[in-house]
C-alpha cells in the first residue's frame, strides 16, 4: 500500500472530504458547507509572536492522505485563530477506519510538526471521543494527555415528558422583573452587539475556557450567525434592555435537529433560573418547530448546566476528550515511532 500527501484540490475534493469528516463529526457536514466555510477563512500567514515569545495571530495548513487511486483516506487540518490561546495550535487529525493503523495519521502529524516547528508553535491541541481507544492510545503515545472531559447529550423532543403547559419560561424570569425575547424580536446591529458584549463577559467563566473571544466581525461570523443560524432561535433574558442571558440554537436541517451553540448568563443574575428559564424555552421553540432533537456539549466540571439538562430529561451521549501537548514532547515521542 502507498500512501501520500497532498494539498487539497478544491473545489473537487470537497464532496470526498465531506465524506470522510462525517465519519467522525457528530452533526453531518456537506460539500457545499465545507466551501461556504473556506470562503470565510483569512488569509494564511498572519502570525508573530508577543512580548512572551508565544505565537499570535492566524494560519493554517491543510493535507489529505490519499492511496494508489488518489482516494482521500485521511485529513489534517492544523490552525491557529487570533483569539486561540498564545503558543498553541489547534489540529484535527481524521483518518478512514480502514486505513487505520498503518502510518497514515502519523504521516500527517509529522507533516503538522514540520510546519509547526517553522512557525514557532509551543503547544498543541487536539480532542476526540471518548469512546475510541485506538484514537487515544494514538494520540498519548504521541505526548498529548487528556485535559478535559466534555460530555455529549440530546433531549428527544418527540418523546420528551415536558408538556406544553407545564413549559413556562418567561413566568419563571417575570417574577424577578425579567423577560424573554429572541433576536428576531429585536433584529439589527444594537442587539448583536449587546449579545456580543455578554459573551465576552461569561466565555471565559466556562470551564477548562482557553483563548480570547473573537472581535465582533469574527464572532457574529463563527460563533452567532453560523451554520444553522435563525434569529428567532437566538433566545435572549432581558433585564429591561440590559441582555444579561442568552442561548444560541442552531437548527441542522439535514437531521431535523438543533444544537446549543451557546448558553450563557451574566454573573450578578446566577441562580436565579435563568439558564433554565433558557433551556425551557429551547425545548418549547424546538417543538414549535418540529424539530425531533436538540444537542448540547458540557465540561465534566459545569456542574450546574449539567444539572439542568438532566432535570430536563437530557440523554448522555458518547463525551469527548480534550488532549494537550507540549510541542517538543510530541516531536521527541513521534521521532521514536516507526512511520
């Protein structure tokens, strides 16, 4: 068997890659979504290092492993975004259940740490599922070890227990002057940017949060306005026309279902059912819309949100692991193994 790199031959490969990447995404991707986010990239090469000698800035490189017919067989994409932690570089690695164990992912990881060493890179990342030993044992014989542990849950809303009469969301939040709208309610720049200012204010209360948030222009693109983005899905808990709690439910048309892109409240209205209030009016809009499921992904030390779901009837799902490496720990373990 011969395996090789490439670079990506675009826009061709996308409908292959596509494929490839569904085998191991838990929401499904396509050809024409795999473009749409290309078109949105920066341009490579934007990186320096700060005061600290870490690397800022933004680029990226991408390869394929591809056999005798030039069939994709494993993909690389290894990236940094300015608001990624300093030093680090972020990497997905996926190669296709057939070819695994015969040196296709470490052909692509010595290619990352090639590129990686001329930019300056101090630290890697990367996560997988915890529910794939083979991917594990792969990675810490690398030098990447577990940081965190992120669980996988979904609320069946065709079987849910909730009633529409027991799902009362904004007489929750009205009894301590609060009140629920969505951005379709109050549309325009004034509110995203409203909605923007609270997620700098909760991202990094999140557990096991590394990085900066994004600048408004790249947060409205990749973190609000994403795929499966519908401003009557944005829901918002207001304090007058102060936002101080939002949700972000993206809907994927392709499985009927949505996803919590984002839940977060300001600190000084905790604990005072606002996340719930939330998520109660996730469920509600879901059935509205005939959705059959709704996803959501916690850290193991979110205690409380994972307590919410699970009052709300939340199923686990497989969970993912977080993986962390210094970058010469990973250069000196995989020049120790065989190709």
């Amino acid at each position: 068997m011969t395996i090789q790199l490439r670079e990506l031959r675009l826009p061709e490969d996308y409908g292959p890659l596509a494929e490839l990447l569904n085998s191991y995404y838990s929401e499904p991707t396509s050809a024409q979504r795999l473009q749409e986010e290309d078109a949105q990239l920066y341009e490579v090469g934007q990186t320096s290092k700060n005061d600290e000698g870490l690397l800022i800035g933004y680029d990226r490189t991408r390869r394929v492993a591809v056999n005798e017919k030039d069939e994709i067989v494993g993909y690389l994409w290894t990236w940094r975004a300015p608001w990624t932690e300093p030093g680090y570089l972020n990497n997905t690695l996926v190669v296709a259940e057939s070819y695994r164990n015969q040196g296709v992912g470490t052909l692509l990881l010595r290619h990352m740490l090639e590129w990686a060493e001329g930019l300056g890179a101090s630290s890697l990342m990367t996560s997988l599922w915890d529910d794939n030993p083979e991917s594990l044992h792969f990675a810490t014989t690398r030098g990447f070890i577990v940081d965190r542990h992120y669980y996988q849950s979904v609320l069946d809303l065709k079987a849910t227990t909730i009633e529409e009469e027991e799902i009362a969301p904004d007489a929750m939040l009205a009894c301590n002057g609060l009140r629920l709208l969505t951005l379709a309610d109050e549309p325009g720049e004034e509110s995203e940017r409203k909605l923007y200012e609270l997620e700098v204010s909760t991202l990094k209360d999140i557990p096991g949060h590394l990085g900066d948030v994004p600048d408004y222009d790249q947060w409205l693109k990749w973190y609000l306005k994403c795929d499966g983005f519908k401003p009557e899905l944005v829901i918002i808990a207001a304090h007058g026309n102060q936002f101080i709690g939002m949700t972000n439910v993206l809907y994927i048309e392709k499985t009927n279902g949505m996803y919590h892109e984002y839940t977060g409240v300001h600190r000084a209205y905790r604990n005072k059912k606002v996340a719930f209030a939330l998520k109660l009016k996730a469920i509600e809009l879901g059935k509205l819309h005939g959705a059959d499921y709704i996803r959501t992904d916690n850290d193991s030390f979110n205690e409380p949100m994972l307590k919410i779901n699970r009052t709300l009837g939340y199923v686990p799902l497989r969970g993912s692991f977080r993986l962390l490496a210094p970058f010469a720990t990973v250069v000196e373990a995989t020049s120790n193994l065989a190709t």
